[in-house]
C-alpha cells in the first residue's frame, strides 16, 4: 500500500509540476510520498530484523533438538537397562502382572485414581494391588518404592 501511495503521489506530482499548481499543494503531496517512502523503509527494514531472528531462532531449535535426540539416543540403552533392573525387581517380590503395572505407575507418579482410570478399574482396586505390591515388597509406601529403586541411582554430594 505504501508504495502504491508513493507511485500515485509520484504520477500526481508530475503531473502537478505541467499544470500550474501551487506550491503548498505540492509540498504535501511530497511531504505524503516522502512519508510512504520513509514508511515503506521503515517496514521493510523492521521485516528484514525479524526474518533474521527468525532464523536464528530456527538455527538453536534445530540444534536443541538435535542435541535431545542426541541425549535420547545416549540415555536409551541405560533406560532399557534400569527398566530390566525393575522389572527383575519386581519378579522377585512375585508380583502378579497387575501389581507390576500398577508398581510401574506409581514409580511414574500417577495417583491411584488416575491408575484406575488409566487401567479401566475400580479405585478400590488399585488401592488393594497397591498394599499387595507394598506386602509383598516389605517396603511402608510409594515414598519407599521409589526410594528403593532411585537410591543407589543418586550421587552422595561431594564436599559435605
């Protein structure tokens, strides 16, 4: 649009200039193109800013995301090595295949309402499987549960 402005301003001016026109009205209709003008650079230059932004926004998403992939690819192996340790954990408190999937949910953090509804069973349920897997493990609760297993993954913290 601005630059449409200042065309038309550009046409009427020469033409303007052929005719007898009066100064004053020339002098607006410069001071109108030279504010398009000033205008339209004003906009491209602000555009250009944030093109450049952009893409350097672009460039550290790419690279945070590489380096997730990266870090993903890295912690896989010991992931699938903590979750064999549980699971042999957990086979050796003989839990039946329905404690160990809600022992797994508590480890994750869910609430027994939201194992229930996550298992499609009742409450009451999840809460009897729950004092099996604490039964059966000698351990008082979801605190000691996951004390049991992230305990020995934590390191002491060194200079105390």
């Amino acid at each position: 649009i601005l630059v449409l402005i200042v065309f038309f301003v550009g046409v009427d001016l020469f033409q303007d200039l052929n005719e007898d026109i009066k100064w004053p009205h020339v002098l607006l209709e410069v001071t109108i193109g030279l504010g398009a003008s000033v205008g339209f650079w004003m906009l491209m230059k602000t555009s250009f800013r944030k093109s450049q932004a952009l893409v350097r926004s672009q460039a550290v998403i790419a690279a945070q995301t590489k380096e997730v992939e990266r870090w993903k690819a890295e912690s896989q192996k010991h992931i699938q090595g903590l979750s064999a340790v549980i699971d042999a954990q957990l086979e050796r408190w003989s839990l039946s295949p329905a404690e160990k999937d809600v022992a797994l949910l508590i480890l994750k953090g869910l609430s027994l309402k939201e194992i229930a509804e996550l298992r499609s069973t009742a409450e009451r349920t999840v809460r009897a499987q729950s004092t099996a897997i604490y039964s059966k493990s000698g351990l008082s609760g979801r605190s000691e549960l996951a004390a049991f297993f992230l305990e020995d993954l934590m390191l002491a913290p060194t200079g105390h």
